[in-house]
C-alpha cells in the first residue's frame, strides 16, 4: 500500500471481527515499530503482546468495558484478538546519558523534554501505521483508563506502560462524536519561516477530506465506515 494512502486510511477502530491475527503479521508490525526514532538510540520501548482470550478479557474489565458497552458501544476492547502495550523506560535514557558518549562536562543533561515518552509515542504511531499496512485496524486506550494494567501484566517498575493498542480485522464500529470537530485548517496548521510570519496557502496536497474507508479496507475487502 503507498505511505499515502496508509496515512490516510489510518484511524481509531473500536470494534473487530474475531478472526485471530497470523503471529508473523504481528511480528512483522512490531519489527516496524521497534526502528522507531530514539534519543541517543536508547531504545527504550518495550512491546508486550497479548492474545491470550482471559487475559484480554482481564484487561478489558479493567478499562470499564462493561460500562462502555452500556452506553451503546461495542465491547471493542475484548474482541480485539490481539493488544499491544506499549512501554518506556525514563531509567534507560538516564543510563544512556552517563554513558561517556553522552555524558557531558557539566554531568547529564537537563531533559527539558522528556523523550522517553516522545520516542513512546513514535512507537505507537509506527504500530498503528503498519497496521493498516498489513489490512488491519487499530486502537487505542490510554493507560490512565486501564488502572492496574502494569500490576496485571507483571511490568517491572522502571517500566512505564502508555496504554494499549488494539489490533484485528476492522467490524462496523460506532464512530466517535469527536470527529464531528473535523481538522483545523491547512492555515491554522502550518506556518512559513516563522510563527508570525505569513500563514501557509492551500495546498494541492492536502487531503482535509474525511476518510470513507475502514483501514483494512483495500482490494475489495472491509466495510465502507458510516
């Protein structure tokens, strides 16, 4: 599938039909995931994959899932055959920076942005990108909504997991209200040369358009999304 358009089909699917995912189509999603860029290449994220039916069940009873289907949703968090928890270590980025390398005169830095989490959240979005290149779909639940995940899944105490995504074989789904709000516009989004400076004009590459495909839906396969 071209960049493109894997780009454009990509969104949060909450809901998945029960076929399982092939091990190697999830191997080859994290092999991608794991060339995420790092600071000072820490690579500080770890994957933990979890197919097993009880344990996701687990998880979804966590996250309130019952609550969320009461409320007229379906019960996405279960039925996705395959989550993905995504972790980092801030105490592998320290580790790194002491190293001679990256140690400097004055001692570590000062991490006026804290990358471990940035460098997460490049992971997550190579997850979901090369999910719909392999004619999946994906979501994604934060870790604030999943209380208990780490103690649950056994991480160890330097790792600090950012949520869960979801993968499977895109269903029908209710989509979220949130998209009525559409996207900002190309002007208001990109700026020239400087913040004040002139703002961007339209461009013929811009697709402000809202998506009509599932993010598995390709030669003939998926379902149009309302």
């Amino acid at each position: 599938m071209e960049f493109a358009d894997v780009v454009r089909r990509r969104r949060m699917v909450r809901n998945y039909l029960p076929d399982p995912v092939p091990t190697e189509v999830i191997d080859r999603i994290l092999d991608t995931a794991r060339r995420g860029p790092s600071a000072g290449f820490t690579q500080g994220q770890t994957f933990v994959v979890v197919t097993d039916p009880t344990r996701r069940r687990a998880i979804a009873q966590l996250a309130g899932e019952d609550d969320y289907v009461s409320a007229g949703f379906d019960p996405w968090i279960s039925r996705a055959p395959v989550h993905v928890v995504i972790c980092t270590s801030e105490e592998a980025y320290h580790r790194r920076y002491r190293e001679p390398d990256k140690l400097g005169p004055d001692g570590e830095i000062e991490w006026p942005v804290p990358y471990w989490w940035v460098d997460a959240g490049a992971a997550l979005m190579l997850v979901l990108l090369a999910a719909v290149d392999e004619g999946l779909a994906a979501g994604f639940l934060g870790v604030h909504a999943v209380p208990g995940l780490k103690r649950l899944l056994g991480i160890p105490e330097e790792w600090a997991p950012i949520g869960v995504v979801t993968l499977g074989y895109p269903a029908p789904d209710r989509r979220s209200g949130s998209l009525a709000r559409g996207r900002r516009p190309w002007a208001e989004t990109v700026r020239r040369e400087t913040w004040s400076g002139p703002q961007a004009e339209g461009d013929e590459h811009q697709t402000d358009r809202t998506d009509d495909e599932h993010p598995g839906q390709h030669q003939g396969e998926g379902t149009p999304e309302a």
